[in-house]
C-alpha cells in the first residue's frame, strides 16, 4: 500500500512538472528561446512578456543588462517592462539582454519558475 501510495504521489508531481514544461515566453510576440536575437528598434517598442497559455501568468522577472561597465538589473512586477527600465536600455544601448527569475503564477497560486533567457539585441 505503501509504494502504491508513493508511486501515486511521485505520479501526480511528475505530472504537474511535466505541465509548464511546455510553457514558452514571448517578447512583442516573438517566441523566446536561450538565444534570440532580437531588433534594437522592436525592442524599444515593446514592453510587455507573454505566455503562450491562459492558465499561468507572469507574476515577475528580472531584466539585467551591461550598462557603462556595470551590470544592471531591475526586478519588474508582472509581466511589463517599465518605462524608467526601458528609458535605460535606450541609454545604455546594450548589446544583449537577460531576463531571469522569471516567476509564474497559476490561478491557484501556485508558483513555478521559468528558465533563464538571454537576447541579442541587433541593430
């Protein structure tokens, strides 16, 4: 009874794993991967990440980036990038991107983490 019971359980986790395995981010409707590249002038126009699913929501996500030297990175709240954030890759002109700690939220609350992603960005 007791593998039984442990075998169920190890079942239904595997099972919600499984389920976000599939969930991809987009940027201005440009699927996400570990190595997009994306253009300097779409980027400037697009503020917001998306999922490809009803379901789960982005609860929030980090932004980093080279600036002058210094690494910089904004903590963003749900799924927008603000205006002082994109004030400053305007500024800093970054060569590419990061968008980590990517926080999602399902309608019960549940949480899962997302991969990191890295961009491009070309001119």
């Amino acid at each position: 009874m007791k593998k039984t019971t442990l075998i169920l359980a190890i079942m239904f986790l595997s099972i919600g794993m499984y389920a976000t395995n599939d969930i991809e981010v987009s940027l201005c409707d440009n699927k996400l991967s570990k190595n997009t590249v994306i253009n300097r002038e779409a980027l400037s126009r697009c503020n917001e990440l998306t999922l490809n699913t009803k379901d789960w929501k982005i609860k929030s996500f980090s932004l980093g980036y080279l600036g002058e030297g210094n690494y910089i990175e904004s903590t963003l709240s749900e799924n927008t990038i603000s205006e002082k954030t994109a004030n400053s890759l305007k500024k800093y002109a970054p060569s590419k991107i990061y968008i980590e700690q990517i926080i999602i939220v399902n309608r019960t609350g549940e949480e899962k983490r997302l991969e990191s992603i890295s961009l491009k960005i070309s001119d």
